[in-house]
C-alpha cells in the first residue's frame, strides 16, 4: 500500500472508507452463504487451491464430463433455509 503513487498526497493515511469496506464484507459473506453466482468467494479457483493444498477432499471439484460439479459446503445454505432466512429479512422493520 506505501507504494501507491497517490500515497504521499493523503491528507489521513490511514483513513479507509469504512463503508465500502463494510459493504464488500457484506456481499461476500452474504453471497457465499447464499451461493449467489458471481457473489460467492467459494468458486472454482478456491476449490481448485483445496486440490493444490490437498485438504478437504468432500469439497474439491467433481468433473462429470463436460460439467464440473462443485459439492456444497457446510456453510451454504439449504433452499429451505435460505427461505427462513428470506422471510426473517422480510419480517425486519427499520426507521
């Protein structure tokens, strides 16, 4: 980061923009337990490191094919789960 070229002319080095920050964390913690496409950080290349590393052998990649299958991890939500979760967003009231 201290080599960026723009690093001298910050007034607050060490300001960060806490609400992209927060809104990144949100989309991918969201996004992963939701298995949203193009949202989720459990993809193909993560579950291709697990290969590389060799651990977590119930969630490498499956290849039928054509198609690749990526198994579900224990932190994705059902479909009936995702539901329940719809439905507490739903129910919540905000000013």
């Amino acid at each position: 980061m201290f080599d960026l070229p723009y690093w001298f002319d910050l007034d607050v080095k060490h300001c960060i923009d806490v609400m992209h920050v927060e809104k990144n964390v949100y989309d991918g913690v969201i996004g992963t337990l939701l298995n949203i496409q193009d949202k989720t950080k459990d993809g193909l290349n993560t579950r291709q490191d697990l290969v590389e590393m060799g651990i977590r052998d119930e969630l490498h990649p499956r290849y039928d094919g054509n198609k690749i299958y990526l198994p579900p991890a224990c932190h994705t939500l059902s479909r009936k789960e995702k539901i329940s979760f719809y439905q507490c967003l739903c129910r919540v009231k905000v000013s």
